[in-house]
C-alpha cells in the first residue's frame, strides 16, 4: 500500500506556474526521428546538424525521455493533451482521441495565445485531418514527402511543389510575419513528417552520405530465448543487411531536411529578437528499429522504438548545457511544459507533469508506465525505472520479460526466468499494477494467442549444433532440435563450432575461414644463396607450434634432417616440407645455393729457410689471375700483402689467397728456422770470397782463417737441402784456397756455408753464408 502511494504521489504533483510574461511557444516535431540520431546523443559524426544541436547546447538536453506508446497517432495525441493513451482514447493509428478530451492548444487558444499548426496532424486517416484548438492550421495528409497537398483551415486545399520539409518551413516563418497579431503570444507547432518512410530526401541531400560508413546495430540477429512469439513474422524485418544500411542512409538524408528548417526558423526568431523570449521545444512523436533483433518499425516497448530525442531551449528556466539524466521524462510531459512555461494553472487533470520541473528537482518520476493497446492485435504494458524495464505481454500464456539496462542495454537477454532476479521481478509485477491504478487504466485488452518462445534448430546429424535454415518456433525444445544455430553442415557430424580445423577443403569448425590452420612454408635465406666452398650456409624454416620438418636437396629427403634449421653446404635447390597436427603439408619454394672454388694455397721458398744460412728467407705464394695475399705470422696479421714475402724472423709462417670471386683458402704453415746461436755469424768484411760466380767447371773458393780452427764448408741447394760437404777438417792460420769442380751438380742457386770453430779455450763458433750460382 505504501508503494502504491509513492506511485500515486509521483505521477500528480502539480506544475509550478511561472511569474514571468509569458513567452511565445515553438514546437519542433519530427515523425520517427531516433534517440541516437543526434550528436548530442551519440550520433554519428557525418550527421551534422548545428541548428538542431544548438537548442540542446544553449538550453536541455533530457536523456531519458520517452514515448508512453510508440505509435504516430496514440502518441501525439498524448503529446496534444497531456494523457496516456489509455485516458485520451487514442489507441492506435486511424483513431481520434475521445470528444471530451482537453488540448493544451485549445487551453492556450482560450488565455489568449494565438495558435497555429503545420504538417502532420494525425489523429485519423480521414481527410481533412484537423487540427483541435488552433487559429491557422496547413496540414498534409499524404504520406509522401514531394508536392503535397496542403489543406488549410479555411478549408482551401493547395497543391505545392518541392519537399514537405522545406513547404513547412515556408509557411511557418509566413505565419509568424503574416498569421500571428501583433504583440500577441504564439504557438506554433512545426509538425514535420521527416524523416518517416518512404525515405525520400531534398534533391540537393539525395546521396549526401554516400561515402560516409553508415552505422550498423550490432545486433542485427533475432531474439533466439525467451521471447514473445507475436514479434516473428509479423514485426520482423525480412531484407538483406545492404539493403538495411541503404535504408539507414535514406533515414539520415533525410531527416536532415529538419536541420535545415530549424536553421531557418532559429535565424528567424534571432532576427526579430525573439529567440531568447520563445520556448522551444525539439523532440519527435516515438522511435524507429534500425534491424535490431531483426524488427521494423515501431510500436514496442524496446528502446529504439520508446526512447526519442527531446532539447528544450528557454533562458529562463535552462542554462547552456543543462543534461537532465537523473529523471525520467515522457511525451504526456509537453502539454503541462506548455501550461507551466504560458503561466496557466495545470488544473486539467493531465498525466503529465512539467519538464521544468523535473529538471529542477520539483517533482520526480522514478518509474514509467508505458503501454500499447491496439484494438486488434497483442497489447502490452510496461514499466522503466533508470536501470530496468518490465513488459508484461497480453497472452494466453504467461509472456513477460525483464531487461537489466545497465549491463544490457541492446536488450539481448531477457532475464524472466533468472532466479538473480526473481525478488526484482516481483516487486516491478506488482509496479505496473499499481501503476494501473494510479493512472486510472481501466482498459482490460483480450488476450493474444501468443506466449514467451524460442528458436530451435534441426539437429541432423546429432552433433549438439542446429541449422539455421531449418527451424522451427516454439516454447520447449523438440527433439531433434537444439538451440544453437551455428552448425554450418548439419549432414556431417564432425563438422561444427569449435571442431579442429583440417586441411581437408572444408570449414571444419563453421568459421567461414577454409583450412584455417593451413601451413606457408618458408625458408630464410629465400631464393639464390652463393657461398664458398667449404662454408655453411644455416637455413631456416618458419616456425610455428606443432610443426614437424624434413629437410629436400634436389627433390630428395635428407636422411635424419628433421629440424627446423638445417646447415648445407653442398652446392643443390634446397626446400622443407612442413606438416602440423591438423594435417597440413605445405613444402617451401626452393633456396638455390652456389658454391664457389677457392684458391689453393702454398708456400714456395726462393732461398734456405735457415736464417744462419741465409740472411733473409724469400717466401712466394702460388699464383693465380686476380689473386690478393695477406701473410701472417702465426696469429698475427703481417703488413704484407704481396705475392713474395720477405723474412727476417724464425718463425711460422702463412698466406691467405683470395681469388677475384672473394673466396680465401690459408695455407698450411711454413717453418722458417735460426739454427745458429747470438753471435755465430761473421761480422766486419766477408771472409769468404767465391771466383767466379757463376761457377765454372773449377771455380776458386778463398776463406781467411784468423787462427787455428776446425774448419766445416758445406754445399746448400736453394731449399736448403745439404748437397755435399766440401771440407770438414783442422787448419792452421791463415788464407786458404780450395777449388771446386761443378760439373758434379745441377745447375742452379747454391750456399756455401763455411763454418770455423777456434781451437783456443773459448771454443767460438762463426758461421757465414754465400750465394752462388752453378750453370
């Protein structure tokens, strides 16, 4: 009882009168304009309205606001008199509102307002549709938007030419500069028909979003649980997804026919100083479904279809960006605005209570009561806080549903039957009754025959996952039928969602991709590869998990090369075969390696190798077109780079060839030795004199012996091979000759070495060498 009373007292505090003069009124109305068409309220960016922005920017901008039924007639009537539809009597297009219902026009008319109204009217389908409490009106009937027929109140009709919008607009500001007396407040109602289908734009707007991406709902998909069987066919939008997103573009073309006319009537206003004394408001008669769960139209009580745009500009009540959002706002709202903002006591019994003061914190609404009450046809109710929305559907069978807005707010899950939920479900069930009672709504409808159903889907081949081109709707599942409706080959069990995908040409796991875990062999380094020989070249196959390898020379498996790196050296086309757990095989494009000769590499001596022998030792290395050389010494880097290399140093020795291709082979090491001692060597002038030299067939050898010594002369060839001892005996003091028969040897480079060990106590060894040549 408690609760009902808060009910009661929230839908009737009264509106609050204004003190101030009383301002002029102009009223905006689009015909199936969406919440989320605008900027201010998250529209797209390429929907550029500045006009229309600018009275949410330079006044209010209330967020939730919506229509109590999302239908032309039913809900402008309720914006007309300020009641539900229940109360007016208007349940559905093609009906009046009842002979004794009060319009807020009328009230106005009567305190001395001058009142006009143009456009759509729409209470009935009968011809003229006229408007109630109006001074002037000029309406259409036609559901077209080019050359209608306007029909005035003196009852003349006027064939125009052009579009609606702009025919409107024309007549509007004529209302305001040849209607409305003098010094006489207004109201004038700007009753657009844009943006109601059939989509037909201004001629300079028709493909102006052509190139734009036109936003898509991201639930383009029927309810498939739990939903009220009475949406499917006959709610339900049958056309393609392009042809939804062309039919978004038309809506976007033009509904932005109505920026352009509230341009003009803005810049009216501003020109005549009247912009800051007028109220306006900018709102639309109920929503519009854009393929959402696969719906068309309106008429329920889902978002798209209940929530509406709604700015209000008026100085004196709304600073510059007031966002009202706390509140819950309707359509049964405006007409007690009106009264409020024209200073009239709201003594008229309406439903509605002002919009100023649910901005200013007056009066509250924490629940909405909307409804849809055809006289053929289901009926619903339903009941909205900020965060949750319950509809109770008019059926022989139980059909309800409970929507968590703030974690839903698509609608995409019905929670009727979650136990999280069942305490809140109660108390919103008991809600719409009390809300019934406090709106006085004595309207029984008859039941439907509908009830809260699914889809199910065939299960052919009994893998858990249905067709979905084969269904059927109802409230259990059949056998036979599942839920799911993802299988995308019902005749092949081990084809579904989630099913390992084999290269085998077919969507295994209904993905839409083919062999999705399909392999691209790959080798790095790719194509042609030239290497010297003896080098390795390491060749890498892509990675990936689960990959095994064998490695191809010349279109033959390498025996036991199953890595994913393989190092080759031998000149051949090299590829991988690649194979993984779904079983792929792929085998990758051929890697080319060359291989190219290196140059060989020696050491030739030109002289002894001994450097008591020979004072230097001439090294040449092996010769070739386009050779370079770098000698070295052990490990370091000798500054020769010559073909013949001089040495100076026992030691070991090496030469790096490289041919004219860049490939380099090092010699083995040549051994350049000292086998005599520090000192051994004769100093000052040579003791050894050879004449001649060249030799002849007896050729002189003279040495000086400075004492009485052992005296060795040995014979050298050019690499330091002993040929034959000359002399090895005792002698005395003095010069001493010895003739030399070369006809014995081959003619060639020869060394004397003449060795001499005194015979005194310090026993001195000296060695010398010499040069000689035998032809």
């Amino acid at each position: 009882m408690l609760l009902l009373c808060i009910v009661l007292l929230i839908n009737f505090l009264p509106a609050v009168a204004q003190s101030i003069s009383r301002p002029n009124i102009l009223v905006i109305l689009l015909d199936d304009a969406r919440y989320d068409s605008f900027s201010p309220n998250g529209g797209p960016d390429f929907f550029n309205t500045p006009s229309i922005n600018s009275i949410a920017a330079e006044g209010a901008n209330f967020k939730n606001y919506f229509v109590t039924t999302a239908v032309c007639a039913p809900s402008r009537s309720s914006i007309y008199t300020g009641l539900y539809t229940h109360h007016h009597g208007c349940r559905e297009n093609g009906d009046s509102p009842d002979a004794n219902v009060t319009y807020v026009s009328s009230i106005l008319q009567d305190s001395g307002y001058y009142t006009g109204f143009i456009g759509k009217w729409l209470l009935n389908y009968k011809v003229p549709d006229t408007p109630v409490g109006f001074d002037y009106w000029a309406v259409t009937d036609s559901f077209k938007h080019i050359d209608p027929v306007v029909t005035f109140n003196d009852g003349s009709q006027v064939q125009y030419y052009g579009h609606d919008s702009e025919i409107y607009t024309d007549l509007g500001i004529d209302f305001w500069n040849n209607k409305a007396p003098s010094g006489q407040p207004w109201l004038l109602f700007m009753a657009h028909r844009v943006p109601h289908d059939p989509f037909n734009p201004r001629f300079q707007d028709t493909s102006l979003y052509d190139s734009e991406v036109i936003p898509f709902p991201s639930n383009f998909d029927h309810y498939q649980k739990n939903f009220p069987s009475h949406l499917y066919p006959g709610k339900e939008y049958t056309q393609s997804a392009d042809s939804l997103t062309q039919e978004i573009e038309s809506y976007f073309e033009t509904c932005y026919s109505a920026e352009a006319s509230t341009d003009s009537l803005l810049s009216w206003l501003a020109n005549h100083h009247l912009l800051d004394s007028t109220l306006i408001i900018f709102t639309s008669d109920n929503g519009y479904f854009f393929g959402e769960h696969r719906l068309h139209m309106k008429l329920l009580a889902y978002e798209e279809s209940m929530h509406v745009p709604l700015f209000i500009r008026y100085p004196p009540w709304f600073a510059p960006g007031t966002i009202v959002e706390n509140e819950i706002a309707a359509n049964i709202d405006i007409a007690s605005t009106l009264l409020e903002a024209a200073g009239i006591p709201d003594n008229f019994q309406m439903d509605g209570t002002s919009l100023h003061t649910l901005a200013n914190g007056t009066t509250h609404r924490q629940y909405l009561f909307f409804e849809h009450i055809p006289h053929t046809g289901v009926s619903w109710e339903a009941v909205r806080s900020l965060r949750y929305k319950y509809i109770y559907h008019f059926c022989n069978n139980q059909t309800e549903e409970f929507f968590d807005l703030l974690y839903d707010p698509g609608e995409n899950t019905n929670l009727i039957f979650d136990p999280a939920y069942e305490v809140l479900i109660d108390k919103y069930r008991f809600l719409r009754d009390s809300l019934r009672i406090a709106t006085s709504d004595s309207i029984n409808p008859s039941l439907g025959g509908c009830s809260l159903n699914s889809f199910f889907y065939e299960d052919a081949d009994q893998d858990g996952f249905g067709n979905y081109e084969v269904r059927i709707e109802q409230q259990t599942n059949p056998q036979g039928y599942v839920a799911d409706k993802t299988d995308c080959n019902d005749g092949d069990a081990s084809v579904y969602p989630g099913a390992s995908d084999s290269c085998n040409s077919i969507d295994d796991n209904c993905d839409q991709v083919i062999d999705e875990n399909a392999i691209v062999a790959t080798i790095s380094p790719a194509g042609s590869v030239t290497v010297c020989d003896g080098t390795a070249v390491m060749l890498t196959a892509n990675g990936g998990g689960g990959i095994s390898y064998q490695w191809i020379r010349n279109n033959k498996n390498i025996e036991g090369e199953t890595n994913q790196t393989y190092s080759a050296k031998k000149a051949a086309g090299y590829s991988v075969s690649q194979s993984n757990v779904f079983g792929c095989v792929a085998t990758s494009a051929k890697t080319t390696l060359a291989v190219l000769a290196v140059p060989p590499a020696a050491i030739i001596p030109l002289t002894g190798t001994d450097l008591c022998i020979t004072d230097t030792v001439m090294l040449e290395a092996n010769g070739g077109t386009g050779y370079t050389y770098q000698w070295k010494k052990g490990a370091s880097i000798l500054t020769g780079t010559n073909q013949v290399m001089k040495i100076t140093k026992a030691g070991t020795y090496k030469v790096v060839v490289t041919n004219a291709q860049g490939c380099s082979k090092t010699s083995g090491g040549f051994k350049v030795t000292k086998t005599c001692k520090k000192g051994e060597v004769f100093s000052g002038n040579p003791a050894l004199h050879v004449f001649p030299n060249p030799f002849t067939a007896s050729t002189t050898i003279t040495f000086l012996i400075p004492s009485n010594s052992s005296v060795q002369l040995v014979l050298f060839n050019v690499l330091g091979k002993k040929m034959e001892t000359l002399l090895d005996e005792n002698i005395t003091e003095g010069e001493h000759r010895f003739i030399l028969h070369s006809n014995q040897f081959p003619s060639g480079i020869y060394f004397l070495q003449l060795s001499v060990c005194s015979n005194d106590s310090e026993m001195k060894v000296e060695t010398m060498m010499k040069k000689v040549l035998i032809q």
